[in-house]
C-alpha cells in the first residue's frame, strides 16, 4: 500500500534534469511540427480566431458597461473588472481551446496546461482586486461620502487588496506546480501575525471604516446620539469619525469604538415625540379630569400634530398627573421644538378658558403651643368655637385664645368657612 508521502502530487518539473528536460521539449516539438503541420496551422487560426473575438468582446462588452444604464453604479465596477483582462490570458485561453485539436505531444500540453495556470490563477487575483476596489470606490463616492478621508486612503487599501490576493495566488500556483508550500503559508501567517498584532489599531479602525461604507448605520450629514454626547456627522476617515457638536465644537471618535456603543440616527427617524406632564390641583373635580383628555387631544390636533395619547398616570405629592403625548409633523429638532412650544402654550391657554388650575409644589407648617395644640400660621377671621368638654386636644391662635377643636385647626377653619392658605390641597 503506498504511503501518504509516496500519494504526494509528482512535480511537473523536475530541477535535477532540467537540460534533458529542455531538450526532450525541443526534440518533442521538432518532431510534432514536421509531421502535424497541417493541424497546427489550422490551430493556430482557430486560436487567433478566439483571441480576437475574445479581444473585442472584452473591449464592447467593457465600454457598454461603463456606461451605466441602470444608474445604480454597479455596472462601472464589473466593467472595470472586465477592462483589466490580459492578453496574456486570451492568448493562454486559445491555446487551451486547440491544443488538443493539433495532436500536442505530452511536453507541450503539459506546457501550455502551466501558463494556462499561471494566466488564470493570477487573471483570476486581478478580477478579484478590481471588484473589491471598484465596490469600496463604488460606496465611498456616493452622494453622501464624496469627499471624504477615506478616498485618499485608497492607495493603502489597493496595496493590502493586492498583497494579501497576489500572495494567494502564488501559493495556488506553486501548489499546481508540485511544490511543498506549507513552510510557505506557515511563514506568510507567522508574518501576518506579526503585522496584524503591531498594527492592530490601525487595522481595528480601517475594517470598522469599512463596516460604516457597507452597513451604513449613520452617514456624512446624519445627526446621531452616542453615549451623552449629540452631533452631525461631518466626515468619517481612516481612523476616526468626526461628528460636529450642537455647541459647534468638534467631536472626534475613532471607528471602532464608535460602533461599539449604541448610536441613535436621529435623521432616519419618522418623527419626533413630545411628552408633557399636567399636574392639576388635587380639589379638581372628578368629571373635569374625565374631559380633560379630549380638551388636550383637539388643542394637539388643531394645530395639526398627531396626538398619541392622554391620560391619568399618578397621584402626585400636590397635584394628579395627566400624562400627554403627540408626535411633531418630521423628524427636524426644530419642528420638534416648535411643537412643543406652539401646543404648550395652546394647552395652558385651554386650561384657562376652562378654569382648570395647574398645582405647584408648597408647603404649610404648623407650631407646637406649649399646651400640646398648634398654633395658626395665619390670622383667624372667627371667633374659636366652643371647647367641648374632654377635647384632648387644645389649639391656640395667634391672638393667645385657647380653643378645643374636633379635628386639626386646618380643617376647622375651612369648615367654618375661613379661607384655606394658598396651596393648600384639600
């Protein structure tokens, strides 16, 4: 049974007789030239045949594509690709399409069958760089990423494109060729390694650069929100992205760590929300707070924003709370702003027409009197009531009058009709 050595691919060249080999070629394509020359020369029109339909259906088919009827651009970058087709591999095509026809003796099919490997492997590498340039060209010229630092690092991005695809290339080649390219791929690795862990920042940032071309998560010109920081996109480079702030300050962040954290494209949104909060004074009456969300969605309504909602959300320390939402009619802050502005003052206008009070926050403290009651933080219109007998507790007013009183001295009063002090919520 043969090893797993002796099974390797057989070399087509052997260095150790590559004089007997020259010479065997020679002696091998004499000998087929005197006795085929008929079908080589039909051969070679056949060949010449094909290379030249070849050559001009690259050429027609290059320039109708640069033209770029769809508009979408893509037919550029394929005719592109298409335009960097050698001659070297048309001729190697042809001669591939008849070697066969003209009888070839072993040598030279095996001959041909090389440089058509060769031709192929690397015309393949160059179909390949066009393409992937020709996309990352495609996206950075956009509309929205003319202009931008990324063009100019296209000459470092042509460099690793062709490097890393020729590199493969030669492997495939060498690999046809019999040759042992592990130590080969071992050593491009090691060295890729090597390059990538002292250069991992920069590649970090580049593919990140590359990964805002593709996904467009935010582009040149959209406002977006990242951590606690606001701004408009103005160009995003090899490196970093720069992002202009609402104070005119300019923002710079490196790719990779920009797309690591959530980010809010505020100019894809459809709308912006608005979101107030009614706290009405706690002596509203129940069937007022029942209209008070129909009132509120045609103020929102009228003056022509969507309303979303209105309702009771809490019990507040001195008000009920009415939560309101509507939306602004785009997503502009400045349509947002003068939404909330135009209905705000709509809405406290409604409330006065329809004497609907508004709380705010207060506060009323009460004195201890040296007997155990309180004493009025304000001036009593009325006379004390009578103490009944037995009252626990005892009040005394600010004019020194001791009273027995059946509840606090805050409800008494507003019982017997003295004013409640401004605030007050009962």
């Amino acid at each position: 049974m043969m090893s797993a050595n002796s099974a390797a691919k057989a070399p087509l060249f052997n260095p150790d007789d590559l004089q007997d080999q020259t010479a065997g070629l020679i002696n091998a394509s004499t000998a087929w030239l005197q006795h085929h020359w008929l079908q080589i020369l039909i051969a070679i029109a056949i060949g010449a045949t094909v290379f030249l339909v070849s050559h001009g259906l690259r050429g027609w088919l290059s320039r109708w594509l640069m033209r770029d009827d769809t508009g979408n651009g893509w037919g550029r970058v394929v005719g592109r690709a298409i335009d960097r087709t050698g001659n070297f591999f048309l001729v190697m095509l042809a001669a591939k399409l008849v070697v066969g026809y003209a009888g070839a003796p072993g040598q030279v099919a095996t001959t041909i069958n090389f440089l058509w490997t060769v031709a192929s492997v690397f015309q393949a590498a160059v179909w390949a760089r066009e393409v992937i340039l020709g996309v990352i060209e495609h996206r950075t010229r956009s509309e929205h990423y003319s202009g931008e630092a990324l063009l100019s690092a296209m000459g470092l991005i042509r460099l690793l494109v062709t490097v890393v695809l020729f590199a493969i290339a030669l492997v495939v080649v060498l690999d046809n060729l019999g040759v042992n390219v592990t130590g080969l791929v071992a050593g491009l690795g090691v060295g890729g390694i090597a390059i990538g862990l002292a250069a991992q920042g920069i590649f970090a940032d580049l593919f990140a650069a590359l990964a805002i071309i593709f996904d467009r998560p935010f582009r040149r010109g959209d406002a977006i929100s990242y951590d606690n920081s606001t701004g408009t996109v103005e160009a995003i480079g090899l490196k970093s992205t720069r992002v202009r702030g609402p104070n005119g300050e300019e923002r710079i962040i490196s790719n990779k760590k920009l797309l690591d954290k959530e980010i809010l494209n505020n100019t894809r949104r459809e709308y912006r929300r608005v979101q107030f909060t009614l706290g009405v004074v706690q002596w509203t009456g129940v069937d007022v707070m029942e209209k008070l969300p129909g009132l509120v969605k045609q103020v929102v309504e009228s003056h022509g924003m969507k309303f979303v909602r209105a309702g009771f959300a809490s019990f507040g320390a001195s008000s009920y709370d009415f939560d309101v939402q509507f939306d602004s009619p785009s997503s502009a802050y400045q349509d947002y702003f003068d939404a909330r502005h135009i209905v705000g003052l709509a809405v406290i206008r409604m409330l006065n027409d329809e004497s609907i009070e508004l709380a705010y926050p207060t506060q009323t403290d009460f004195t201890a009197a040296p007997d155990g009651g309180l004493i009025y933080p304000w001036p009593r219109r009325h006379a004390p009531p009578a103490a009944p007998t037995g009252d626990p507790i005892r009040a005394q007013d600010t004019a020194g009058a001791t009273t027995r009183a059946s509840g606090s001295p805050v409800d008494e009063d507003v019982g017997r009709g003295a004013p409640a002090p401004e605030g007050d919520d009962k």
